[in-house]
C-alpha cells in the first residue's frame, strides 16, 4: 500500500505502485545497500526495514534523535514546545497531555525537555513561524503506554505540527475534541483542513469550524512517522 501523502500525490500519475514502493524504500543506514526489504510495524505504527546484506534491522528515525523514544516524535515534539512556548511546568504538560487523552509522566516531559531542547532550538533558528492556516489532519492508531489509541494531529502547510489528542475511540466526539483543542491552544481558526475520508471529520468540522473548507484526499491517510521528515533531518 503507498501511504507516504506528499510523495504519493506528486508521483502519482508518473509511477506505477510498485515503481513508487522501490523509490521510498530505504537504504541500510549500516552499510547503505539498497537490497532492503519491510518488516513489519514498530509498536508506533512505522515502518520497520531489514537489511538482506547486513541484516539490520531500522526505521525512518533509527538514525534521528528520537530513535528509542517509546512515544511518537509529534508528541515529544509537542510537550517540549508547550513547555517552552507557554511557559508551563512539568506538571502542567502532563495535564495538557492527560485533556488531551494520554497519560505521561512527569519525570518522562522532564527527560524529553533536558535531551530535545537544544536540538529543538538549533533546528528551528531559521525556521521559526507562527502556526498556518492550512491544516492537514490524520489520524493513527499505536501503542502507547500499554494501551491502544488513536493520535488525530494536524501540521500546517510548513510541515509544524499544530497539535495532537488521543482517543480510544475514533469518532466525530473525538475528531471534534481535537479541532477544539488546536484551535483553542493555537489562536488559529484555518482556513483550510485536508482529512482522508474517515467519517468522523465532517460532523465535527461543522461543529467547530463551520466555515472551515474541507478538502479530503485519499493519500493522507499517513502514518505518524511521515511528515516530520524535514525535521528529522536536520536533528
Ligand atoms: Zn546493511
């Protein structure tokens, strides 16, 4: 199946899918072969490469900071930046995160705030930008602190992300929690929302943005390991 949105759109009329599928494969981040084959899921929803050479295994972030974090980098990304961004403690995050759905530790925001702020501030000097007012929004169904949940998030059309909440379930109670939240948080009200055709975004768009334009696109519906890759990049 493609399930990378950006490249999907852009190629999709040149390519077949299994010409696509070769070109997002990844190379060995050991020894740089492209004899690559997928391996099944991480507990996050990524994909999971293997070497056929080296036999290594790894993922789109093995080589990023975020490797061996057991939470998905919009999250982590997200708990710094309100930390920082609205002056908030610890305490405060883990109550962001727990309105939002999720249950994380205090000592864990404190952990990812000491490691990822630096790189944050270094990666984002020349990139800083209030959030826009095109959002495209998903949603991802992984694993987290034993649990199964659905992560909705939004980026912009700068590739930031806008905000995440989890649910258990995925519904329009839950899609509508979501766009009330970001915009609450944000002081943004966009002008334009791109979703899949999953049936929980059009009540709750009419609920919370009625004059939003919704746009749905069958190639969004991406994991959540794909759309920070500009970001990853340069961590
Ligand atoms: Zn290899």
């Amino acid at each position: 199946m493609i399930k990378n949105g950006y490249v999907a759109t852009a190629w999709a009329g040149t390519m077949t899918s299994a010409e696509l599928e070769k070109a997002l494969a990844m190379n060995c981040i050991r020894c740089a072969s492209e004899r690559t084959r997928k391996d099944g899921q991480t507990r996050l929803g990524g994909q999971r490469w293997r070497c056929n050479d080296c036999g290594r295994r790894f993922t789109a972030r093995s080589t990023s900071a975020f490797s061996h974090h057991g939470f998905p980098d919009d999250v982590i990304a997200l708990a710094v930046r309100w930390y920082v961004r609205y002056r908030l403690s610890y305490a405060d995050v883990v109550e962001w995160f727990a309105e939002r759905g999720l249950v994380v530790d205090r000592s864990t925001v404190y952990r990812w705030v000491r490691r990822f702020l630096p790189l944050f501030g270094e990666a984002a000097r020349s990139h800083r930008r209030p959030v826009g007012g095109k959002w495209r929004v998903d949603e991802t169904y992984c694993h987290l602190n034993g649990k199964w949940t659905y992560i909705y998030r939004a980026i912009d059309q700068d590739g930031q992300v806008v905000d995440a909440s989890f649910s258990e379930r995925r519904n329009a109670r839950a899609a509508q929690t979501f766009f009330e939240h970001a915009s609450d948080e944000t002081g943004v009200r966009p002008e334009r929302v791109t979703t899949d055709k999953a049936k929980c975004y059009p009540p709750a768009l009419r609920a919370v943005l009625p004059d939003v334009e919704h746009r749905t696109s069958k190639y969004l519906n991406n994991g959540i390991e794909r759309d920070h890759g500009h970001l990853k990049q340069r961590l």
